[in-house]
C-alpha cells in the first residue's frame, strides 16, 4: 500500500505516461524523409523503407554498443549513416537530425495529463525522468517541472538504478522520500522499486501484471492517480 505520509517529491516518465510516443515518432520519421527529400534525395527514398530504417538501427547500435541509451545520438548516426549508403553528403546529418528533433517535440498530450501535471506540481517538486529525449520546455510544460534527468544525462537508462539515484540526488531527496510514476512495468516500476522508491504503474491499456514484485498503485490514468493521492 501506498504511504502517502512518505512522498516528499515525485518522478515522471513522459513518453507514453503524458502522452502517446509512436505516432509523434512516425510523424517526425515523415518530416525527417521531407526534409532530406529536397537535399539527399536518396536518403530520404532509403528512409522511406521500414525495412531500411530497422538495418540503418541495427548497424548503428553495433557500432556504438556504448551509446545505447542515448537516442538522439543514435537517431543522428542512423541518418549519418543512411546518407553514406546513399553517397550522399554525410555533413547534413546534424541538420537533419534537428529537423526530426524539432517535430519529436510536438507531442500530443493525454487528455487528462495538463490537469494532472497541475495538481501535482502545486503539491510536489515533479522531476521529468526519461530514457527519451523529450524537452518538457520545448513541448510547453517545463512550468510544471523543477528538472529532468534523462538517459543521455547519466549514461545509463531506466530500469538501470543509476538513472533513479540521479533523480535522487537532483532532487536532493532520498529515494524512500519519492515517488515514481511511469506506464512501463520494468522499465519504470521494477527499476523504482530496486532503490527504494515507492510507484505508481500507469496503465492506460488494461495489461495485466506480471510481475512478483507490486507497484503501490495501479492507475488508469492521471486523473486517478491524483484522486488518490488527494484525499
């Protein structure tokens, strides 16, 4: 059960908690091939392939086992490497990968997640904590945040404990003080619960737990997260 008494901060994770990531993905993947359509005309056909992009991935994290949890390091190398293949000029992936991170951050929020990130921050410090690259200043909610820790920022991913103690450490509070909340049951819910923090599991899609270890909520959405955190 949950001990409401002990929450002195919360961590978020974004993607697929606040809103959906696939379709902004797909999205950004469609104006990525339009911007290269007019300056690596090839690239952009290559891009256009599912097949081609999932090689461009695979080459991309054998050659960088390291660099795994940096997305926006790999999604750059994966274009880098797609305008070789093409023979095209390898100096546009920066822009590129700029034109794709731009539209990355047009993310369509859950109906319930504006009003959620409200009430929380009005109570709690609310520290994004993500393996994604999502900017919460870019999207338009940095507001309602003191701070993110990412993937990228601590060189190692949810459920990796080091991601989790960095957010402790930002925070400036002990993990037993905090309280975790993200839709992924490894990702975010075993990895919160290996350093001590308490969680809360976001499961929008009606899955079933599967694991021996429990979250200390199960929620459908936002707003049911806070209704039961505001009694």
């Amino acid at each position: 059960m949950l001990e409401l008494s002990r929450i002195q901060a919360i961590t978020l994770d974004l993607d697929d908690t606040l809103w959906p990531i696939w379709p902004t993905i797909a999205e950004a993947e469609l104006r990525l091939q339009a911007w290269l359509a007019g300056r690596a005309p090839q690239t952009a056909a290559l891009f256009s392939n599912p097949k081609q992009r999932h090689v461009l991935r695979e080459q991309a994290e054998a050659a960088w086992p390291e660099r795994h949890h940096d997305l926006s390091f790999m999604r750059e190398e994966m274009i880098r490497l797609g305008l070789q293949a093409s023979g095209e000029d390898q100096n546009l992936a920066g822009a590129a990968f700029d034109a794709f991170f731009a539209a990355r951050q047009d993310v369509k929020l859950f109906d319930d997640s504006l009003s959620a990130l409200q009430r929380l921050s009005a109570r709690w410090p609310v520290l994004a904590l993500s393996n994604g690259n999502a900017d919460v200043d870019r999207i338009g909610i940095g507001a309602y945040f003191c701070g993110s820790v990412s993937a990228r920022d601590v060189g190692a991913a949810k459920p990796d404990a080091r991601i989790f103690l960095a957010a402790s450490v930002r925070l400036q509070v002990a993990p037993e003080a905090i309280l975790h909340v993200g839709d992924d049951e490894s990702l975010d819910v075993l990895g919160a619960l290996q350093v001590g923090m308490q969680t809360a599991w976001v499961n929008r899609s009606d899955k079933l737990w599967s694991f021996d270890q429990q979250p200390e909520l199960s929620v459908t959405s936002m707003t049911e997260l806070c209704d039961l955190l505001f009694v």
